[in-house]
C-alpha cells in the first residue's frame, strides 16, 4: 500500500513539472465606500496568474505576491493579506481608518499595478511590475520592478545569477553607460550630476529581458533625484550574449 501511494504521488509530480506553464490575467479593484467629491480613493490590481503547472505556478504566484504586498501597503510593514481581494481590502481600510483620524485633511490615495510577461525562453520569465502609489504629499510614486524566474522550477532567479562574471559585465555596462549619459571615461561616475552610492558605478535593482536586448532601468531615487526620472540603458543582445548564463 505504501508502495502503491508512493508511486501516485511520484506520478503526479512528474505529471506537474511536464504541464506546460501558462498565464491567465486578473484584475482585482476596490472603492472606498466613503462620500468622496473627486480623486476618490481606490486601488486596482491586474496581473498574470501563473497556472496549469502546480509546483511551478504556486512559487511564481507566490513570490509575485509578496513583491506586491511591498509595494501596496502604508506605515512600518506590508499588509498581512493572504490574497489579492484581501490586498485590495487592506489599503482602502487604510485610507479610511486615516480618514476618520483626520476628517478635515484630504486624501485621494490610489494604487494601480499592472504586470505583463516582458520576455520567456526555455531557461528565463522576466515579469514586468509597473506600478504607481500616491497616499498623500506632494506626488505619488511609480517605479518598474522586475522578476526573474526559471519558468521550469518556479524559483527566483537574482541578478547576480544572470552573468557569468558580473564584475566583467558591470565593468562592460558602466562603459555603455557613460557613453549614453556623456559622462568622462575616467573620474567619478557623478561628474554630471548623479547619486550613485559611494562614488561608484552600480547594477540597477531591476534589470529586464526585452525584445530589444537587456534593460538597465534605474527608478527614480535610485541614481538620480525625482526631478531628473529614472535613467535607463538597453544593451542589445548580441553585445551581452556572452556575458549572459540565461538566454
């Protein structure tokens, strides 16, 4: 009998690592249900659900999820939601228990996230985070986060994982970038005005895969001021193949 068992469950997990992953896209959105005149608050939600391949599906649905609860939150910690509609509930009762504190201040919060398949290959799916949140002060936020995958098993891939010898990429990308941005071959990276930490050239958190070849996309804050937007540097393929683990 414990033979028998252990074979079906043998089955059933080779019968789920050979589905064949796909995506189907959901929206979630909520109101709040105070009287409200303009800009009233609520939040919306539409991104790729993997599905079709349990194992694989579950970890990338999950890991997406937990970015989400970063970016969709307000105080010390990301929301303690467990699903999306939960999500959706957790930050319009934010908005509205801040609401009852100060009645007289105005608040037209929002939140909108879009996700999108930027690229997939047998060895790499790049999903594309775009999303804007604005809970008061002068401007809301919108940055682009992106998340690797191995479309087989569903794990994250970082970006250290992505090259061969980073040192010798980041040392090939600081070059392109320089050129793009006129910034002198020697002397400090900030000649021209930038805030790279430290003096010193770095990756950007979120690289994505595109059509076009491998985009360095630096969100605002992260090299530069508000005022100044993100910066960015596309380095077509066939100058990075060779740097690349995944293709």
């Amino acid at each position: 009998m414990k033979h028998y068992t252990f074979l079906l469950v043998t089955l059933f997990i080779l019968s789920s690592c050979t589905r064949e992953l796909s995506f189907k896209e959901q929206t979630f959105e909520k109101k709040s249900s105070l009287p409200c005149k303009s800009n009233c608050p609520q939040i919306s939600i539409k991104i790729p659900i993997a599905q079709n391949a349990p194992i694989v599906a579950d970890s990338i649905n999950k890991k997406v999820f937990s970015i989400l609860k970063e970016i969709v939150y307000f105080g010390e910690k990301p929301f303690e939601s467990t699903d999306y509609n939960e999500l959706t509930t957790s930050f319009i009762g934010s908005y509205e228990e801040m609401r009852k504190k100060f009645p007289d201040d105005t608040f037209g919060w929002e939140a909108k996230i879009e996700g999108n398949i930027e690229y997939q290959s047998d060895s790499i799916l790049n999903i594309k985070i775009n999303h804007y949140t604005f809970t008061g002060g002068a401007h809301g936020y919108q940055g682009y986060r992106s998340l690797l995958f191995n479309p087989k098993t569903g794990k994250t891939i970082t970006n250290n994982q992505l090259f061969k010898s980073e040192k010798d990429f980041k040392a090939f990308a600081e070059k392109e970038f320089r050129n793009k941005y006129k910034i002198p071959a020697t002397g400090s990276i900030n000649a021209t005005g930038l805030m790279f930490e430290n003096e010193k050239f770095n990756l950007p958190l979120n690289i994505f895969y595109t059509k076009e070849g491998l985009l360095l996309y630096y969100n605002s804050y992260e090299v530069a001021s508000y005022a100044d937007g993100p910066k960015e540097l596309v380095l077509p393929y066939e100058k990075v193949n060779d740097y690349l683990v995944f293709k």
